[in-house]
C-alpha cells in the first residue's frame, strides 16, 4: 500500500511538471511563463519528494531527501526572481527609447 501511494504522488508531481512545462511553452510573455514554471515545477518537486521520501528506508536518507528539495526550492525561487527581475529592467530600457 506505501509504494502505491509513492507511486501516487511520484507520478502526480510528473503531471504538474508536465504542467509547468506546457505553460512555459503556451503562456504569452515572459512573466506569465515564469510564474507557471515555478509554482507548478515547485508543487511537483515537492510531490515527487514527498514520494521518494515515502520509499526510503531511514531517516537519514529523508533528511538528504528534504535537503534537496529545500536547496532546489531556494534555488529555483532565487533564479525565478532574478530573471523577472532582469526582465523587468530590459523592459523598462525598451520604453525608454
């Protein structure tokens, strides 16, 4: 029952990867792409965690399994915001001229 419930939320955060992936390729602008990207990937990655952590056999393999989640969510939040904010700037120039 615990490897169908990990399969379970393994392949639900798939379809939100798949997700993300679909609104970076439809969604119209840069800031619209972004947002999908990063809230949908975010919510996945924490499903297929939450998944993984589900089939592990101790504790210290949950413990690296939170600690990638948790570094790849700062550093997928810290990537998000720059490049919105680089975009924001070219923008900006753009208007200028």
């Amino acid at each position: 029952m615990l490897e169908f419930l990990a399969a379970a939320l393994i392949g639900l955060g798939t379809v939100f990867f798949v997700a993300g992936t679909v609104g970076l390729l439809r969604f119209p602008d840069i800031f619209c792409r972004l947002h999908a990207l990063t809230k949908a990937d975010g919510l996945g990655l924490a499903l297929i965690a939450l998944g993984v952590a589900l089939l592990a056999d101790g504790a210290g393999e949950v413990f690296r399994i939170a600690l990638i989640w948790f570094f790849v969510a700062v550093a997928g939040a810290t990537c998000g915001h720059l490049i919105a904010s680089y975009a924001r700037r070219v923008k900006a120039e753009a208007d200028d001229d």
